[in-house]
C-alpha cells in the first residue's frame, strides 16, 4: 500500500459533527489525523500567460488522447484504495466517511494538483446523512408480508425492539395533517403517491404513531428513503410491502376488520462531514462555465468500481490531457459526496450557488457509471420544455457522438436517480450518459450490471471498451463546449422549479 498521496488529505476540524459517532467514524478520525497536514489549499497560479500558447481545445486531439490502459492503472489505483475499508468493513468499499472515501478525495486531489497549476482546486465541506439498515422485520396478522423492504434513512423503532400495534389506515394518500385524525399509538398503514415517503413518516410521527408501513401503488417493491431527517422533527421508524399485499389489507382494515402488527428496524442514521472536490481551469471565459461532474463515493456494500469509479477515472483522464490544450470557456470538474445517500453534494453545490455564480454556470454534464459489464449507450432522455433551455441540445450532442461512431444507443428517463437534480432544480440545463444498472439490455434480455450496488463491482465489472468510448465521449463534450458555446441556448433566470417532477433522489424512490 502506498500511502504518499494520502499526504494530501484534508483534515477538517469538524470531520465528525452530531451526535452519533459509529466506530467507522472514529477510525477515520483517527486516521486523518495522522495523516500530513495540508494547511494552504492554494495552488501557485500559472501566469494566466503561459496559457495562450496552448493550441485551441480540439475534440479528434482530445479522444486521441484517451487510452484503456490509463483508465485501467487509475481503476487499479481506485480497488488498492477502496481496501483502506477493510479493517473498519471487512470488505473494500468506498462509502463516504470510509477511509476508501477519504482515499479517493485524496487520490482526486492529488492527481489534479500534480497538473502544474492548470487548475484552481478546491474542497467544499458539508454536513451527509449516513443510513445504514442492519434489520427489518414486521408482522401483519402474525405473519411476515412476503414483499417487506427496507426504507433508507430509517431511524431504528425504541431500543431497536419490535414495536407492537394495530394497524389504523390513513386516509387518501396520508399527505394531509386530517388524514391521520383518529390515529394514536398505533402503526400507521399508508398508501405510496403524492408526496415524498419522509412527510408521511413525519405526520405518522407527529401524531403518534409508533411506526409506518406504506404500501406501494404500483407494481413491484418499494425502494425507497424517507430523506435527510429535517433538524429536530421526528420521524417514525417505516418499511415497505407491495401493491398486491397492501391492497388486500388496506381493504379488510376499511370494512372495519382489526389487523394486528409489529414492526422492527434496527438502523444507524447520523450526520457526518464530508466533501466535495471542484476544480476549475484557471483561464477561459468566468461568465461561461461548462460545468461536469461525477460521484467520488460508493454504497457500503462494495468498492465501486463501475458505481461510479469509473466517472470518476473518466473526468481525471480527461482532466489530465485538457492540459495540454487551452479552452475558450471556462471548464469545471465537480467530484460529488454522497450521491448514494440521495445526490446530497450535488445538492448542497447547486442549492448553495449566489445567483450571480449560479448564472455563469451554462450547463451541467452527468457523468455516472461509464463501463457497466453488460451495457448499453444510455443518453438521458431530457428536453427543453420540462428541463432547462439547453438539456434538450446536449442530449443531441450525445446522441450524435455515438451516431457518428456508428453505435447504438438507448433513451432512459430523467427521473432524478443521479446528480443533474439539484442543477436542473435551480434552473441549470443539464443532461448525462450511463451503461445502466438493474435494467435489462434490450438484445441480450441480461442485467446491464450484475453487480450493481454490491461488493463484486469491481475490477471484473468493467467493460473497458465502453469505458474507452464514453470516457472519449466526456473529452468530446469538454472540448465542445469548452472551445464555443456560441450555439448553445443562453441562460434562462427562472426560480419556477418542480421537485416533485422527480421519482427518485439517487436510487431510491423519494415519493
Ligand atoms: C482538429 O484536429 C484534427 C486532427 O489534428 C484536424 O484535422 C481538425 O481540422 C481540427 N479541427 C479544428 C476545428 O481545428
Ligand atoms: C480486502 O478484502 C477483500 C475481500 O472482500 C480481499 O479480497 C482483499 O484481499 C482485502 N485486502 C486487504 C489489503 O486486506
Ligand atoms: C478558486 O476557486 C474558489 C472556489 O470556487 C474561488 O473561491 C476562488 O476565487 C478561485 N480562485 C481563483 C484564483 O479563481
Ligand atoms: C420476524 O418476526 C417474527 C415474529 O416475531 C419471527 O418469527 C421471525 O423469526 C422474525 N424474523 C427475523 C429475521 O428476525
Ligand atoms: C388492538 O385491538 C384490539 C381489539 O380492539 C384491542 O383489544 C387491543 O387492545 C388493541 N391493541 C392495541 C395495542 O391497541
Ligand atoms: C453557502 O454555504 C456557506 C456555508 O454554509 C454559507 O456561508 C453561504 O451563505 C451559502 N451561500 C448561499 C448562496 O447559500
Ligand atoms: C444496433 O441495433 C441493431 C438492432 O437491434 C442491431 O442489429 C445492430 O447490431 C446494433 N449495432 C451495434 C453496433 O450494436
Ligand atoms: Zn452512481
């Protein structure tokens, strides 16, 4: 093991806030301290001169440029640091707070800053909610439903021991404070829709509720989170069952029949700090930003090689060999924290933007999951009139781009489940590729990862020729956009934003 990048590690004074402090935290803690200090994140700035000599950003030179082998050494890189978790996991993962997250903020770090001053890096901390369910269990009528799931961001029931009921249903759809009167002590039978899971898990709370169980209303299970808790509002422990299993007894309790119930989680929800890492290059148009990103965090399950490792070697390649040209626009790397635990830096960057900074930002490229092992060309299927002026002509960049190398691709929904969120949220237009994850490819009828979200994605889960054309892909759209934005929609200040335009928050269901 090497350690000599770790030396750029960033302490953080407040690296642990709040009040639960799991033993992975403390570990890390310890970890970073010994660790050297980095006391002055400023770069020595290149004379913005030595900048002109550089030839004009050029896609055909830039994809040149782009090689299997170099995504392959930094993919290696990433699985030897994913293992810096195993002491504290018993398994690598790169799961924000891990020290394979640590690892990988370092790794970024270093790499960007080995480049000679090309760009301006920087850190932006932030407060992350970890979930994590160790067990669920429940009873309806004393047996266990057969579709029960798990909902993130759970908090644990009382002492973490079952809590017995009866089930009362909550009219409509339970987003109203009137569909719960009548309801006390009891656990709260909610039907899925219309609002996000953790408003009902609040108002089950609020009106006394021991614990939630929501029924879905559709096909299928529910995989969903209850959402960053909101400071000092109590939410009640919640599962899930399915359409089949809810509505039959959704219909017995409604003709007056009572249900008795139990319902256990045993989970771990706490703050903790992390961060994002943005660099910039620091020269090119500030009143034109093209702005891309991916997510530098796995789930805990595994070492995230493909999910999403691999965006996250996509943009470091690219970063690396955009120095040896100079852009006309400004281009900026953004490697999100905590996307698995709901696109939560992504979030904070876009939410946090000042107007004037947000108005600079002219489009936002999603970079997740480049190389899944079964994968298909997936463009996310956004459009000028539900999504920011723009979105619509960056999907048609993509959809070129593998036209033009004579390649397949699919249009999948601009659902919410990556970081594009928060930007297309505050008015950002915005767009992105994948390979896909628990869906089937259309040809073959085969999962696209079958190890999505698991401790097998990694080094075996990577097709490295998707890998090489969509990492090619990235230099295209960097050296597109970053030479001449002149095409490309100016943008439009508007705070008329749907959330609720959004199923999901990552890869949970939110509503
Ligand atoms: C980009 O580079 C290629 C290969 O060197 C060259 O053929 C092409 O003309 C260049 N494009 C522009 C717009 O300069
Ligand atoms: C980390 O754990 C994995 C098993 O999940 C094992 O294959 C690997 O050898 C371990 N690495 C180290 C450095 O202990
Ligand atoms: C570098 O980036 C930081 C964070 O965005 C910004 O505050 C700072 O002004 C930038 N520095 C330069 C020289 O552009
Ligand atoms: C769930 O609860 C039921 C009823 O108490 C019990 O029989 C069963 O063993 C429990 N399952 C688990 C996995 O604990
Ligand atoms: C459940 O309902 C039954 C029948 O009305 C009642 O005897 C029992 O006390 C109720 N249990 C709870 C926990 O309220
Ligand atoms: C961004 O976050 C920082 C730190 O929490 C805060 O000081 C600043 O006011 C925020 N800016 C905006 C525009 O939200
Ligand atoms: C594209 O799809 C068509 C129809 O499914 C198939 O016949 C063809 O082989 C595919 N081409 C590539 C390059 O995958
Ligand atoms: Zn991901």
């Amino acid at each position: 093991m090497q350690f000599n990048y770790l030396a750029s590690l960033l302490i953080l004074s407040n690296l642990v806030s709040g009040a639960i402090v799991p033993q992975a935290a403390m570990d890390l803690f310890n970890f970073v301290e010994e660790v050297e200090l980095e006391s002055n994140l400023n770069l020595d700035y290149i004379n913005s001169k030595s900048f002109e000599d550089l030839p004009l950003v050029n896609t055909t030179e830039l994809q040149e440029l782009i090689t299997e082998e170099a995504l392959l050494a930094r993919a290696e890189k990433l699985y030897e640091i994913a293992q810096f978790s195993n002491k504290s996991y018993g398994h690598p993962t790169r799961v924000i707070g891990s020290k394979g997250h640590w690892g990988t903020i370092g790794y970024i770090k270093h790499e960007l800053k080995k480049l000679n001053g090309y760009y301006n890096i920087s850190v932006q901390p932030f407060k992350a909610f970890m979930s994590e369910i160790y067990k669920i269990n429940a009873t309806i009528n004393d047996e266990i439903p057969k579709s029960l799931t798990e909902m993130d961001m759970s908090p644990s029931t009382p002492n973490k021991e079952p809590v017995y009921g009866n089930l009362t249903l909550i009219a409509n759809n339970g987003c109203n404070e009137e569909d719960y009167i009548g309801l006390h002590g009891n656990i709260a039978f909610i039907k899925r829709g219309l609002c996000p899971f953790g408003e009902k898990a609040q108002l089950a709370a609020r009106f006394g509720a021991s614990a939630v169980i929501i029924y879905n209303n559709e096909q299928g299970d529910i995989r969903g989170t209850l959402g960053v808790p909101p400071e000092g509002v109590h939410v009640a422990p919640c599962v899930g069952i399915s359409k089949d299993e809810g509505d039959l007894i959704a219909s017995k309790l409604s003709n007056g029949e009572i249900i008795n119930a139990m319902v256990l989680v045993d989970s771990f929800v706490g703050p903790i700090t992390t961060v994002n890492v943005i660099a910039e290059t620091n020269h090119g148009d500030d009143e034109n930003v093209v702005m891309l990103g991916a997510h530098s965090d796995s789930v805990t399950a595994g070492p995230g090689i493909n999910d999403d490792g691999s965006g996250t070697i996509s943009l470091l390649e690219v970063a690396t060999q955009l120095t040896k040209f100079k852009v006309q626009n400004k281009v900026r790397f953004a490697f999100w924290a905590a996307e698995e635990e709901g696109l939560l830096g992504s979030n904070y960057y876009a939410e946090n933007l000042s107007v004037e900074e947000n108005s600079k930002i002219r489009l936002f490229m999603d970079y997740d999951m480049m190389a899944s092992p079964n994968y298909e060309y997936e463009v996310y299927d956004a459009n000028n009139i539900d999504n920011p002026k723009g979105s619509e002509e960056l999907k048609n960049l993509y959809i070129d781009f593998y036209n033009s190398k004579g390649l397949n691709h699919t249009l999948i929904p601009f659902d919410g489940r990556s970081d594009y969120v928060g930007f297309i949220e505050n008015g950002i237009p915005a767009g992105g590729i994948a390979t896909g994850a628990e869906k089937n490819n259309a040809e073959n009828g085969e999962v696209l990862d079958r190890c999505y979200h698991q401790l097998c994605d990694d080094l075996t889960n990577i097709a490295w020729d998707a890998f090489l054309v969509n990492t090619q892909l990235i230099a295209h759209s960097v050296a597109t956009y970053g030479s001449d934005l002149s095409d490309f929609p100016v943008r439009e200040i508007s705070d008329n934003v749907n959330s609720m335009s959004f199923a999901y928050r990552g890869d949970k269901l939110v509503y």
